[in-house]
C-alpha cells in the first residue's frame, strides 16, 4: 500500500465541501491487501477511483459471500454510522482509494443542509443499483445473470473483469466453474467476447437468451 497526495477525483471535488478537499488522502492498494476488517472502528470513508473493491463476509459453512462489488465509488457507505465494521474489504485489483476522514465528514453532514443534499442523492443511485442487483438475483440461469450484469453495470466498451472471473461469481450467485462453463459457451455462440480484460457483448444472429422455468432452481451449480 502507498500513500500520496494528488487531486482529488472529479466525483468527491463535486460531492465534499471544500473544506474537506485539503483533509483526503489517496492511498494505492494492491491486489489481496485489506482496506479494513471485520471488528475494527471506521474512521475513514473510502472512495474507490479505479480498480476494485469487494466487501465480503465468511458464510456459516466457510463460503465467501461478497456484499458489494465496487469499481468506482464509495464503499461501505454504512459504516459512516456503524460503531464498527460488519464485513472486511478486499482489493481484488490494484486500486486507487481516497480516504476521507469520518469525524470530519460527519460534521460536515450535520451543518452543511446542500452537502447533505448531494449526499443523499449519492445514496439513492446506490440503492437503485442494489436493486439492479436484487432483479439479477432474481434470474434462474447464470446465463441471464450474467448476461443482466453486462448490460446494466458495463459500458460501450464492456464490463471490466481484471479481478477475474473467479471473483466475479459471487456477485451474481454461482460457482466459479458453472461461470467458466457459462463464458466459455456464450463465447463460442458469438454472443459475448473476452478481450482486454473486458467482457464485450456481441449482436450474435437470432440470439435469445437461456431461461430455466423452475424457480426452485436459481442456476447456482449449473450451466447456462
């Protein structure tokens, strides 16, 4: 991890009061180091401004079970009010993470009525994206999980999967190997390409996606 003052990310210089500018610090994360732990008292916030973060927990049978994905944007949001934190957060990709100061963020909160504002609005479009997440959930194949997941959080340029793809299963419900086998057979289909450490969907010809009809079966251990 190293530490260094640049400018801020055009997203916090328009969400934090100048005043707060001067009091963030930027700190470089490389893959596997931890950004907190479970049980330690928060005192920072975290910004991610590129590469990626998970927030995770161990599941009752030893499982990893990842609460929030984030690749640019704040994560851990909760714990601005939390006494301590719930989950630890993972860099799963080099990462750049500006660290702003909770005391003085909470201030801020409290005696500047249009930062509360902004802020506020920073959350509702977090919440509309957990409930994109909540919809892909809801999808019976790891084919239409997948294939949601692209579409709505990727870009013209695709859906980022430096962190491999071995990361990227939990976040939509599925093993790591019902996911290699989901790629690797949309792949052959033309209907999604891997490149450059991207997932790019494609126009493929009278393509129409796998859906299952049970709903007892949510496609965890199974192909697309």
């Amino acid at each position: 991890m190293t530490t260094h003052r640049e400018s801020l990310p055009a997203e916090l210089r328009s969400l934090l009061p100048a005043a707060l500018h001067g009091l963030c610090e930027q700190r470089r994360y490389e893959r596997g180091t931890l950004l907190f732990e479970t049980g330690r008292r928060p005192g920072s916030m975290h910004f991610v401004s590129d590469g990626e973060v998970i927030l995770q927990r161990i599941g009752e049978d030893g499982e990893v079970v990842v609460l929030q994905r984030t690749r640019h944007g704040l994560v851990a949001e909760a714990s601005l009010q939390s006494d301590r934190y719930h989950c630890d957060a993972v860099a799963v990709a080099d990462a750049n993470v500006t660290r702003i100061p909770r005391p003085a963020l909470l201030a801020a909160l409290t005696s500047d009525a249009a930062f509360a504002l902004r802020w506020i609005g920073m959350l509702n479009k977090e919440v509309r994206r957990l409930r994109q997440q909540c919809e892909r959930l809801s999808l019976n194949t790891v084919e239409a999980r997948l294939l949601h997941l692209i579409r709505t959080e990727g870009d013209p340029s695709g859906f980022p999967i430096d962190s491999g793809l071995k990361t990227l299963a939990p976040e939509i419900g599925v093993t790591h190997e019902a996911l290699y086998r989901c790629v690797a057979g949309l792949e052959k289909r033309g209907v999604i390409a891997r490149t450059e450490g991207r997932l790019v969907l494609r126009a493929a010809p009278g393509f129409k996606p796998v859906q299952q009809v049970s709903k007892r079966n949510r496609g965890d251990n199974h192909d697309c």
